[in-house]
C-alpha cells in the first residue's frame, strides 16, 4: 500500500524539488520507504518523465520491493498503491512461461505481467490498486484503476504537463494546477455530501474511474474501460435461489475465497468488528477456515452509543483475540480538527473512519479488513425497498399534466411541514427533470430548489455537467430489474464516492491499510448476475449473506436493528460545534466560494437547522466545504 505521484514535462525539466515536494505530501500514506526517479525520453520528442512513491511495507519489507522499480529486461518503470491478492498465482502462470523474478513484492508481479501481456494484464489481477507504468519500448504511460475503484487515482493534462497522483492535493502540490474551483463538482458536492466521479472539486482534474486504464502517448490520452460491474452480469450465477440450492453454497466459496486472499500479508492482520452482520461475517468466515482472528472494535464510555456487547458476542463465539478501544465522546470530538485536515476532498461522511483508523493504528494493526460493500451487493438499505416503490410513483405521475404536477407540487410545499423529506418527495411530483432518477432522490442532501437557492450564479451548463455522471450511471443499468439497479447505483454512486473514498483517504491518513472482502469484484459479479427478488425479502436481512454462512451467526446480530458507527453530530452542532461552525459559515461570503455559494442561502440553511426543519448533515457539509476551500484553494 503506498502513494504514488507522476510529472511528465514535454520539452521541459522536471525540478528535482519539485518531485519531491509532490512525493512528501503522501507521507502519510507510506511512512516506511519513499523514493523517486526522474528519466528522459527523447524519442520521438524530449519528455522528462518523474515518478514518486511514499511506501506503507506489508509484503515482501525488504529493500527489493523499492519503488519506483525497474524492469531490467524492458527498461519499464512503476509506481503502485495496493495489493495484487492473487499475486502469486499470477507470477506462478508467469514463472511457467519463463518469466524470473528477483523479489517476493506484488509490485515485481505487475511489471512482469505487463512485460507478458500487455495492458491486458489488469484483467488477470484481483486486488485493489492504482498504478502507473511507463513503457519504455512504446514511449507510453500507462496508469490503471482496480474494477471496483477501491483505489483513488486522479490525473490532470496542461498544455505541456501531465500529471497523476493518489491524492488530489498532491497535484495542487506541485503548483501546476490551477486552484480553480469545478462549478459541477460544487453541484454534486450539494446535492449529495460528495463529488461524483470523474469529476473533483478542482476544475480540470479527474478521477480515473473504476475499471479504466488510460493511456497517453506524446500529448495524446486515450481513457478505456476494462471492466464493469454492469456489463459482466451475464456469467456465472444462477437465475433463481430457490431452485438452485447450490447457490448459498457457491456464494460461500466465493466469500471464503476472497476472504483467504486478503489475508495475504507479512505483517499482522486485524478485523474491524461492530457486531452488526458484515463485519461478524468476516470473523465467522476466518474462523470456518482455521484462522483466529484479531479484532478491534471503538467503545465509547457512554453507554448511549456503545455497541461492545454485541462485538464482545461475537468475538467470544469464534474465539478471536478480541481488543475493545475504549474511548470518550470527547476523545472524538477533539479528532475532528484532524479529520478535517485530512480530507482529499469535502465529506460529510468521513470523521467516523479517521477516528476508528487512528485508533485501530495506534494499538499497532497495519492491516484491517471492513465489511464495507456487503450493503450495497446484499441488499442492505432500506433504498432496496424504498427506490423502486418511487420508481412506480414517479411513473404513475408521468401520465399528469405537467401544469397540474407544478400546481400539486407548490401546494405539498406550502402545506407540508417544513423538512428534508418533504423537500424530495415535492421534486418526485414536480418530475421535471431536476432528479435524474428516483434513487438519487434517496441520497441527495440538498433538494433541488434549496440547492439552487445556494448557488444562483451557476450555468445550465455546469448542471449538465453535474449530472452527466447521474446519467450515465443509469445508462448502465438498462435492462436491470429495480433490485440490482438500486445495488449497482449503491456501488457505483455512494460506496464509491462517498464510502470507498472516504475509507481511503482516512485509514491511510494514519498509514492503515484497509481491505474490503465483500466486495472482491468476482463476488460482486456473482451476486449481480442474481435475480433481485432472490436479494431482498427473505427470511432475514441481508439473506444471502446469511445463508451462506449456514447459520455461524447467531440471530441475535442477524435481527438486530441496524445501526452503524455514528458520531452525535446532531447533539454537537448544537453544543460544542456551534461556535466554530457558526463563524465558519459566516466567512462564507468573502472566502473562496465567493460568488458561487450564496452567503443569504447559507443563514437559512443554519437557521432551519436550528428551528429543527432540516437534519445536521446540510449546515454541516456547508462548514466542511469552506474549511476545504480555506486549506486548498
């Protein structure tokens, strides 16, 4: 796991200082080595090429697994953050062939391959990753991105520099990249407490996306998709659970399978465990395949938001070396602070994981596995049930008059009481085109309206653009039941905008590396070719997860209501936030979103907060953009 930085300058240097500037902005997420490398190319035109790594050490910590490295047979160089799970087979297949090797390292793996197979090599790997490889022979970059985008890696193309990095902030970095604000991120910011992919915050700097590998080559890129989640469903699994009994039994071995892999380490390897149904999972899959796991779970000393008990059942069922970090309330509130620092980008969602990352880091873990994923591939949010009953409301509407769902829509406003619900479920009516899709309306934060009332100045354009990335995340669901189109929507819009990155950005804050089984991406393939119906509605939540476990977990974690790590934000912006959130907003006007986020719109915001008509989380994102933007730009 590490961070990775690239500068190709045509026709010009790359400063040596300014290489290692870029490359000791990701300390953070590799504080164990650091290297870099600066070559020239001069066919078929002079490019000065720098590569930067910052390296966390979990397989092969010896010096040979150094980057950037070398292949001595094809001149190739690399830059990698991640880990190749299936690393070994794949050199197993390469050695077969021929192929030597001189270091135990995943990165090694990855050269060779490419040396082997072309770019056709990222098909063969299962793993998370973000890479760069400059192909030596062809003159060409290459840099890639793992099928389910666990992996951050951003890239921006001036007139005469291209640049790569795992973390945005790193390119602003460089002092190449105009801190220009995107006016469409700053839309998909408001409307759901993240910016969708490709977009980022900062104008003319893009996410890969999951699945992609782009390639440029004197000046010219090319962007290809390798892999979706939407268009690899006509496989393996079968049409209908119930007449197919095998099926708990092959997502079991699936779920094994990915789990044994992710073990793959030479350091220690922890669990986080809350006790709700994913994270037990992943303990009771180690202890079916011998393994004693080591699990860390956060308890708080107030009773009121502690879930030890349930964490505690479970460790003491599967016997694993259970550690319980106790901690206060006020121990999270003084965290926050450094949250906010570590943002890559504005999130409403990311102070939980920092917290939970740095204590977990701190009691010695490196590794840890999260449940993260088995929501949005099992069918476990209440949008399951809620996106497709809007689904049919808002087909029902379709057949009204347009004139009459305005007049319809006013008057629900007008009589309603005032609340976020309300605010959606009036844009549902008025159908006329602000929501792209129903299940957008299940994640939005600001509604359309309020949303425009915060940013007056903004184009028809920048809307366009803001939700193009919508669009085409529906586009890809064509020919879906509405089950597995809210669960590709769950994966491609909030896991990877807000949960995958998020996780990323704070576990690797404190030098954690955080690994996701349950979303391993042939499991997630396996499970997606499945029938909607056969997700949702069974005997428990989260069936199918269930029943491949063939009754491990005890109902006591399956029927409990669900209820995730949450920090009492709703409590402290009331109390011990208000003062800093309060003077923060009203710096608003004459920051750096001067002239985009109107100052009139935000007081509104915070005073329907305060009378109770809106949640936390719509002033809070508001407080977490401007504190961004004071840090960046």
């Amino acid at each position: 796991m590490c961070g990775i930085v690239g500068i190709l300058a045509r026709g010009s240097a790359v400063p040596e200082p300014l290489l290692e500037r870029a490359t000791q902005s990701l300390a953070h997420r590799g504080p164990d080595d650091h290297g870099t490398v600066i070559f020239r190319e001069t066919v078929p035109e002079t490019i000065e090429i720098g590569m930067g790594n910052r390296r966390l050490a979990i397989l092969d910590l010896s010096p040979l697994g150094h980057q950037p490295m070398q292949d001595p047979a094809t001149g190739n160089w690399l830059v990698y953050n991640g880990e190749i799970y299936n690393f070994r087979d794949v050199r197993t297949r390469l050695e077969q062939e021929g192929v030597r090797f001189v270091s135990q390292s995943d990165t090694e793996v990855v050269l060779k391959a490419y040396a082997r197979w072309g770019e056709d090599c990222v098909g063969e790997f299962r793993g998370m990753f973000a890479f760069a490889l400059w192909d030596g022979r062809r003159h060409r970059l290459l840099i890639a991105r793992d099928p389910m985008g666990i992996k951050p890696l951003y890239y921006w193309q001036g007139d005469r520099h291209f640049l790569f990095a795992s973390e945005l902030r790193t390119l602003l970095q460089t002092g190449l990249v105009p801190r220009t604000l995107s006016r469409s991120a700053l839309l998909n910011y408001l409307a759901f407490g993240s910016v969708y992919e490709p977009d980022t915050l900062i104008d003319g700097v893009s996410a890969l996306p999951p699945g992609h590998v782009l390639t440029w080559e004197a000046g010219r890129m090319s962007v290809r998709r390798y892999w979706d989640l939407a268009e690899e469903r006509s496989g393996a699994s079968p049409g209908n659970v119930n007449g197919h009994p095998e099926a708990p039994s092959q997502i079991a071995g699936l779920l094994e399978e990915s789990v044994r892999m992710q073990l793959v380490s030479d350091v220690p390897v922890g669990v986080f465990l809350s006790g709700g149904i994913d994270s037990s999972s992943l303990v009771a899959l180690l202890s079916r395949s011998g393994v004693r796991a080591s699990t860390f779970s956060i308890v708080f000393r107030e009773a009121d938001y502690s879930e030890a008990e349930h964490s505690r059942a479970v460790a003491t069922l599967f016997k694993a070396d259970h550690h319980e970090l106790q901690v206060s309330q006020q121990d999270a509130l003084e965290a926050i602070p450094d949250a906010l620092h570590a943002m890559d980008q504005p999130t409403i969602d990311g102070v939980n994981t920092f917290f939970v990352s740095q204590r977990t880091r701190a009691a010695g873990v490196k590794v840890a596995l999260s449940g993260l994923g088995g929501d949005e591939i099992f069918g476990g949010y209440g949008s399951f049930q809620a996106v497709p009953r809007m689904e049919r409301y808002s087909q029902l509407w379709a057949h009204v008059p347009g004139v009459a769902r305005q007049a319809v829509s006013g008057a629900f406003e007008m009589l309603a009481p005032a609340s976020d619900q309300s605010r959606k479920l009036a844009a549902l009516i008025r159908g006329n085109g602000d929501v792209v899709h129903p299940y957008f309306l299940s994640r939005m934060l600001f509604a359309p309206r309020t949303r425009a009332s915060l940013t007056p100045s903004v184009s028809p354009e920048a809307e366009r653009q803001a939700d193009a990335p919508l669009r085409e995340s529906v586009r890809q669901t064509a020919g879906m039941d509405p089950i597995n189109r809210v669960s590709y929507l769950e994966s491609r819009c909030y896991m990877l905008n807000t949960l995958l990155r998020d996780s990323d950005v704070m576990s690797m804050a404190h030098g954690l590396e955080l690994r996701v089984p349950l979303i391993d991406h042939h499991l997630a393939q396996w499970v997606m070719a499945m029938p909607g119906n056969s997700k949702v509605g069974g005997p428990s939540p989260k069936h199918l997860l269930v029943d491949a476990l063939r009754g491990s977990l005890p109902d006591t974690i399956v029927r409990r209501p669900k209820k995730g790590f949450t920090l009492p934000f709703e409590h402290w912006l009331r109390d011990a936030l208000r003062p800093e959130v309060e003077s923060t907003l009203k710096r608003l006007g004459p920051g750096p979103l001067n002239g985009l986020v109107s100052a009139e719109a935000v007081r509104k915001v915070w005073d329907g907060f305060m009378r109770g008509e809106t949640s936390w989380s719509r002033p809070w994102s508001l407080f977490v953009l401007q504190r961004w933007c004071e840090q960046n730009v």
